[in-house]
C-alpha cells in the first residue's frame, strides 16, 4: 500500500512540478562552529556544542537524537528563527541573518493558522510575496492536490486529523518554493500507519524537487528510511558523534532487511552515547 | 444558546425536533411568566399606575412607537451609542495592541487601564457634566469611556496569549512588518477580543442609559424619566422592554454573526 500510494505520489508530483513556480532546487548548507548556550538567571545552559556541517545541494540530511539534545535548536538557528551564541550558517553563497523564504522550517504541531482555511493557510505565504489572487489560489491548489487533499480547501484546521494537518503544513512550505525544508519531527505525533505514507509522499517530492532537507527526528527507522546521510547526536548538549551514510537504493521499503540491520546498527550507537553521557553526569 | 450550537453543525439538514425542543419550552416559559404577571395585576392588589399588566405595557410600547416619540428617542440614543462606541473601538484596537505588544506600555498604560476598569463608568459623569456641560459631549464622553477599558483589556489579553508558534511560522513564511499584525496578530486574538468588544458594548449601553436619565432631550433613558415624572409606571415598562429588544437586536445583527464564525473556525463549542 506504501508502495503504492509512493508512485501515486510520483505522479502528482511530477504534473506539480512540471509547473514554473515549482522548481526551487537544492542550495548547499554550511554551519560552521555553531553552538548555543541558554542563559537561565544567574546559569548558563549549554545547548549545543559547536556543530560543524556541510549538507550539499539536495541532500535529505537526518538528524539523530534524544529529546532536548539540541538538534531542534540547530534548526531553528538554520531557519533564522533564533540566533545562535557563535558560528555562522551558510545557505547558497549567504549567510543566515534572520529568516527568509529559500528555507522554511515545518513543525512538529503543524502550526498552521486555525482562522484561515486550508485554502488560505497555503496561500499564506504567496501572500506574503505579494502574487495575485487568481494566481495564488491556483498554485495553492495545486499543492494541495500534491499532498492529496483535494475537497478540503474549505475545511478549518480543527476538523482535520494530524497526517492532514502536516500535509496542509507541507503544501503551505512546498507553495512558496524554498530552497531548503527544514523539518522538525513534522511526523512524531502520528500514528504509525499515517507516519509511513507521509515519508512515503515526503521522498517522492524530495526526489522529484530535489530540495535539501535537513530533517530532525528520534526515530531511527525514520532517519534510516529517509536520509541520503544520519548524524547521531549526544544528548544536551547536543554534538554530533557519528555519521553514517544510508546506501540503500530508493524508494525504501521499512521492512527491507538491509534498512533493518541499518537502523539496529544506528540505535546501538545511539543508546551508547546516551549511556557514555549518563555516566558522566552521574558521577 | 444551546440551540444555537446545534443550528452550527456543518451542513445539518434543517431544525431537528431536539433543537426545537428548547425553543417551546423557552415560549412556555414566557407565556407562563406573562399569563402570572397579568393575573397578578388585574387582581388589583396595587393601582394599575405602579403596576400594569403586560397587555397595557405593550399597548403603550405601540402607541409610543406610532407617535413617534419612541423611535426618535431610540434613534438619538442609538446615534449617540454608535459615535461613542465608535470611539471606543478604535482607540481600544490600537491601545489594546500597543499594550499586548510593548512590554514598557504593558507596566505602565496597562496597569492604569487595569485599575479604570474598576470604576463603574457612571462615575464619570460628574466630571464629565463639570468638564463639558450637561450635554451631547458629556453623554458621548461617558459612552467612550464605558466601553474603551473592557476593549482595550480584551484586545490586549488575545494579542499577549498569541501562541508564539504562529508568530514563528508567520514570519518563516515570509510575513513582515503590518501584514504580521493583521494578517496573524489580530486574527489570532479574534475569540478575546470579540469578548472585549461585547462587555464594551454592554457597558456602553449601561453609560449611556446613566447619562440619559439626567440629560432632558428626548432618548431612551429620558423616556424612562418622563414616565416617572408622569406616574407612568406602563411607559416606564414599555421603554425597558424596548431597550431590552434594541440590545438583543444589536446583539443578534453585530455579535452573532461574528462568534458563529470565530466558533466555526477554532472549533469552539
């Protein structure tokens, strides 16, 4: 059924595509030295642990790691949403100050505006740019279509479930064309069926936008499923411990023995860093 | 109210017998009240000038309306209650957004707002009469200040509880400088302030009857005087009952329309 729903996917998303609006392609990511402390009153929080990263030009990069080891935070400094303590990012050939429309940051919550339709939250960003209106509810249609929800332009967000909501999140990033998704754990609150399908849908608009992602997540058949490369990070604060690159042909299928072995491999790592992290706080 | 919930499911198809269910008893209750109200009056335990039955009360609404004196009186004080309301909305708007935006203005403006709030508007009167006269101002000041605190206090709660999350994806998304206030901001405190908005009008409603009953050109609250001045205690009924349909009329045209669509959105029962 993944399979199936993957090449259905393909297809609207090579119509999609095939529109003008709809080819922003990849730019390279740089970080260079980034890390962030938290002040907290009189302490000083350590967040992050200064992340080097060179991500290429439509490369799916998952980031690997415990709750509260800092990975969001590094989206979020990626995004121009926060800044961080020192270190620079690089999108393209310039450096991230503040947020612009070349990389949009999905949340896990799906943030999207419960006062304005499905319609007119994926247009939200058109707006912004200041398109038409003709032309705006077009392309928004037609991203709406691409995440397969088609009849539900009128509908407002409370009366739609979760996978919906990410999908109408999805379709709101996609519209305005950016560069770069940056997608933090936009799956983890879905059941396990839902959570298939959408990264089923996810790679077939990766592979045919050829986007660069960096996608934050803790769980490791995810990372595994859709990373060209995982990086497995520490727990706070955060640093990344190792790298593996995923050689698994595409579209991955979750019960692929290959995919399996991967991702025991990576949740062994994983439980060792935590584990290496817990005895010397425990101390 | 309960009725009105179910008439806002999506797309039901027409009054169901449960949604009509509290309208009769709701029209058996009034009939009830009414019929005991008449009984009660026509057994003579008082003079009909303290208290007439509702069939007299209603015959002199009539004949008020149909001397014109009524619809005058309601069409000066509903102008009044529009400029001074009028007023109210937008300095509250603004002030409101100011206060929910600027933490400064937040401590400063926002704690006297807070500490306004609890005096009942009808105390401004008197400096109100001193500042301009017993006059068209003073009446109009009354109402601005009536409805401007409860405005400015709802308007500021919804800014400040803002989820910060929407802010985020806005300016993500490309939202810069107004566009952020009205297309997110605003929008996102429409359920607080729309409550600000209506305990703002009530209270302008409540001013402005305070300032007419002292004021002698014709109105609604100068009706109400003249019917006491007059022993009329059945055109002192009748204006009540007017002032009563008037504010549930304004309620249903102005309010309604807007929480129906507030609830339809956010998903609110």
């Amino acid at each position: 059924m993944v399979d199936q729903t993957a090449r259905e996917s393909r297809q609207v998303v090579a119509r999609a595509v095939a529109e003008p609006q709809a080819k922003g392609e990849g730019i390279p990511l740089r970080i260079v030295g980034v890390h962030k402390t938290f002040a907290d009153r009189d302490r000083r929080i350590p967040a992050l642990q200064p992340i080097d990263l060179e991500v290429g030009a439509g490369e799916f990069v998952c980031l690997l790691g415990p709750s509260g080891c800092g990975k969001s935070t590094l989206l979020s400094i990626v995004a121009g949403l926060e800044p961080a303590s020192g270190g620079s990012v690089w999108a393209g050939e310039r450096e991230v100050r503040g947020t612009d429309t070349d990389r949009v940051l999905l949340f896990q919550e799906a943030a999207l505006f419960p006062w304005l339709d499905v319609q007119h939250n994926v247009e939200f960003g058109l707006r912004q740019a200041g398109m038409p209106r003709a032309e705006r509810a077009a392309v928004a249609r037609r991203f709406i279509d691409l995440v397969h929800l088609g009849g539900f332009e009128r509908s407002y967000v409370h009366q739609l479930s979760g996978g919906m909501r990410q999908r109408v999140a999805l379709a709101r990033a996609l519209a305005i064309n950016p560069a770069v998704l940056l997608m933090d754990e936009p799956f983890g609150a879905l059941d396990a069926l839902t959570r298939d399908r959408l990264q089923a849908e996810l790679e077939a608009i990766w592979a045919a936008t050829r986007k660069t992602i960096l996608f934050v997540t803790h769980n490791v058949r995810e990372a595994v499923a859709l990373g060209d490369r995982v990086l497995v990070f520490s727990p706070r604060p955060g640093r990344i411990v190792r790298e593996f690159r995923i050689r698994l042909p595409r579209p991955r299928r979750l019960e692929d023995h290959a995919l399996v072995d991967q991702a025991a491999e990576i949740l062994a790592v994983l439980h060792a860093a935590a584990e290496m992290e817990g005895g010397r706080h425990g101390r | 109210m309960a009725a009105e919930i179910l008439r806002n499911r999506p797309r039901a198809a027409g009054p169901s017998r449960a949604a009509l269910l509290p309208w009769v008893r709701r029209l058996g209750f009034y009939l009830a009240l009414l019929a005991l109200w008449e009984g009660v009056a026509r057994a003579g335990f008082w003079p009909p000038w303290i208290l007439p039955g509702p069939l007299t009360v209603i015959e002199t609404l009539v004949e008020g309306v149909q001397r014109g004196t009524f619809v005058t009186g309601a069409v000066v004080s509903l102008r009044r209650l529009a400029i001074g309301y009028g007023i109210s909305l937008a300095l509250g708007l603004v002030l409101g957004l100011l206060i929910g935006r600027i933490k400064v203005l937040d401590e400063t403006l926002g704690s006297l707002v807070l500490g306004l709030q609890a005096l009942p508007s009808v105390c401004w009167l008197p400096l109100a009469i001193l500042w301009f006269g017993l006059n068209e101002r003073a009446i109009i000041f009354v109402v601005v200040l009536g409805a401007l605190f409860s405005i400015i206090l709802g308007v500021q709660a919804g800014v400040k509880n803002t989820p910060p999350l929407y802010l985020k994806a806005a300016r993500n998304l490309g939202a810069r400088g107004p566009a952020v206030y009205t297309q997110v901001v605003l929008p996102a405190a429409l359920p607080a302030i729309l409550s600000g908005l209506k305990q703002g009008w009530s209270f302008a409603w409540r001013s402005l009857m305070a300032g007419e009953l002292l004021y002698f050109t014709l109105s609604l609250g100068n009706l109400l005087q003249i019917g006491r001045d007059l022993n009329d205690a059945a055109q002192v009924m009748a204006v009540m009952l007017l002032i009563v349909i008037i504010g549930v009329c304004i309620d249903q045209i102005l309010f309604a329309p807007f929480e129906r669509r507030v609830r339809e959105r956010w998903g609110l029962a």
